[in-house]
C-alpha cells in the first residue's frame, strides 16, 4: 500500500486544479537507481496505466507505481511540507536504511 498525508493531499488537489489537469490523472510514483545514497524516487502525474502497475488509492488521491518500484515503496507514505526547512514533497519510507540529507534519494 502507499499513503498520503493530508498536506500532500491538499497539494496534490491543488494542482489538479491550478494546472487543470486531464480526467483520470494521478500520481505516479517510481525508484531510480542514483542519488547520493544509491536509489532516487521520481513522482508524476500520469493518466496511463501499464500492465505490471500497482494501484492504490488513499484519502481519494490515486498513487501507482510499477512493480519493480513497488518493492522499494510499499507502506510509504508521500508527504508535502512548505515549512521553512525545504519545501515540496518528500517521501517517509519504512524501508528505507538511510536517506541523504536532502531526503531524495535512499538505500534499502
């Protein structure tokens, strides 16, 4: 499963309406190897699903990743801050081992 926080709900509402974006779109979620600590997350919105994509849907936002990315992700929860420490979203992943400093990429 993937969750999202309220903050990151509000943002991601938000978009859909400032940028008006299509019918059907959401939230893609995937991992790419790179980044200070060896894995580095990307999000997309996204309107087409593939074959091997993970579906879940939390707080009426729709989220899908790939299985692959999947196996990084599960149980994480996509969060949004616009505090005075960085703003935009950051993921809280269980599974992840460490994280760099600037929290975009990760080691499992």
């Amino acid at each position: 499963m993937l969750f999202v926080s309220e903050a990151a709900r509000d943002r991601i509402l938000n978009i859909y309406d400032t940028e008006a974006k299509a019918e059907g779109t959401f939230v893609r979620v995937s991992v790419k190897g790179g980044g200070c600590s060896g894995l580095s997350y990307n999000m997309d919105f996204d309107t087409q699903v593939n074959p091997d994509d993970q579906e879940f849907e939390d707080k009426g936002i729709k989220l899908v990743t790939d299985l692959k990315s999947f196996l990084y992700v599960c149980n994480t929860t996509l969060d949004f801050s616009d505090g005075l420490n960085g703003k935009g979203f950051q993921f809280i992943n269980p599974n992840a081992s460490r994280t760099c400093a600037c929290g975009e990429s990760f080691a499992v």
